[in-house]
C-alpha cells in the first residue's frame, strides 16, 4: 500500500528513543523529510545519526517558548510541518500515598503540556495552510486507572478529549487530529514503570512483568515498530477520513466497546 507520505515533512517530538525513534525512522523510510526533538541532545544527536537527512533540535517542551523556537527552527530548516507526531514527555509515577499537589502539576506539565505547546502554535499554522495531521501518542492510562499512574492517567484522558475536540475545531481547515493509546510497550519508559509497580508491590520487577504480561491475552507487550506503523497509517492520506479518535493498542488488556 503506498501511503502517499514521499516528500512530506514530519516533526516528531521525543524522537530520539522508544515509540518516538521508531515513527522518526519509519516515515523517513516511507519518504518523509522528518525532523526530531527531545531534550537531551546526546540521545537526539545519535538518533539523528540513524535516520538520513534528519534534522534534530533540542529543545524543553515544558516551556511553551522553547517549544514556539523549535517550531520556527524547523519550519526555517525544511519547510512547512505537514505531520506532527507527539510522543514526548511522562509523568512519573508515584504511589498514591506519596502523591502531593505538585506531583500532579508535574505530571501535568510532563505529559499534557508537552504536547500542547506544540499542538497549539502549530495547528494554527496549519489551520493557515488549511493542511495538517497530528498523531498524538497518549497512553491507556488516560483509561484505565493504575494506583501508580494517577496524575499520569488524568494528562493522558486531557489529552484525549483536546485530541477529540481540536479534532472537531479543525476539521473544516483541513485539519485531522488522531490519537494512539499504546499499552505495554517494550521501551524504557514502560521498564520504569514496572520497577515503579514492583515497589508499590513489594515484589520484584521480573515478578512485576510477569504479571502485566498475564493480563495482556496476546501475551507479550507491543514493539515501538508495531506502534509506528500504526502512527504512519493515520499519517497518510489512506486514513484521511479518520480523525477525532483515540485508537487503543493494548493487546486486548482491556475490550471494551467505546
């Protein structure tokens, strides 16, 4: 099936590892002009190093400023942004009982910010240019409530219903907005998880995934590649009548009709 992504430019944000890296790397095989950002400029510049022709700039997306220059460096490097693909920031998680108020704006900040200092400069952008796709990576959390993962989950099910809702705003400029809820998936955010719930537990972290992989009736966690397929598809004209939705990916963890 050919996507129809050749020449189209393709910011990706925590691009230089996991979920991100693998999108980077595969719409850059499907012809993409792709350009990657993340904080640390060790991992964005290896990650750079992988995919030919990448364009990298480091940037906090905490900070809606940083975020509004990265933009402006991408767009003056390689041209307008035809695809945005968020999958930078997480919140860490904490035990319930150590959760405070600043843990919550933290988790916020981590996850929902991240994403909206970047959605929000550029959707307008394109609204302008009436064209535009944005793949949001979010995360079952925002659905299914984890004792570790509460103020966490409460950034991911935000960024569900901005993702429904900008979706909706914009869908008459040419606009698409989609959504992605990975579950398990095998990157080093999920390892930290594990370690995270094996503490709250009182167990260890291979008992800790031997027990998540229990509850996933396909029986393993999902590979980043596996994600990015999914990601390129929603990018590409073969799903230009999806938009507004959040597509789970857990494995079948939780069938639910929704």
């Amino acid at each position: 099936m050919d996507l129809g992504l050749s020449r189209k430019i393709a910011l990706i944000t925590g691009g230089s590892k996991g979920i991100g890296l693998a999108c980077a790397e595969l719409l850059a095989r499907e012809g993409c002009r792709v350009a990657i950002t993340s904080r640390n400029k060790a991992n964005l510049d290896a990650a750079a190093k992988r995919i030919k022709g990448c364009f990298a700039q480091a940037a906090d997306l905490t900070s809606p400023t940083q975020a509004a220059h990265m933009i402006d460096a991408v767009e003056g490097e390689i041209g307008p942004i035809d695809i945005l693909v968020n999958s930078a920031g997480a919140a860490q998680r904490t035990p319930p009982d150590d959760l405070e108020p600043a843990g919550w704006r933290a988790a916020m900040d981590a996850k929902f910010f991240t994403y909206i200092h970047v959605i929000d400069p550029l959707i307008k952008r394109m609204a302008a240019r009436r064209n535009g796709i944005i793949v949001n990576v979010i995360g079952n959390g925002g659905k299914v409530a984890s004792p570790t993962h509460i103020a966490g989950g409460a950034a991911n099910a935000a960024l569900m219903l901005a993702t429904a809702g900008l979706a909706s705003a914009y869908a008459s400029r040419g606009i698409r907005v989609v959504g992605i809820n990975p579950g398990l998936t095998n990157t080093d955010r999920v390892a930290e998880g594990l370690r995270a719930d094996a503490r709250l537990s009182g167990t260890s972290p291979e008992e800790s995934l031997k027990r998540a992989l229990a509850r996933i009736p396909l029986g393993r966690m999902a590979e980043p590649q596996e994600i990015a397929r999914v990601v390129c598809f929603l990018a590409s004209s073969q799903a230009s009548y999806v938009s507004g939705v959040t597509i789970t990916m857990d494995g079948v963890s939780t069938p639910l009709v929704v």
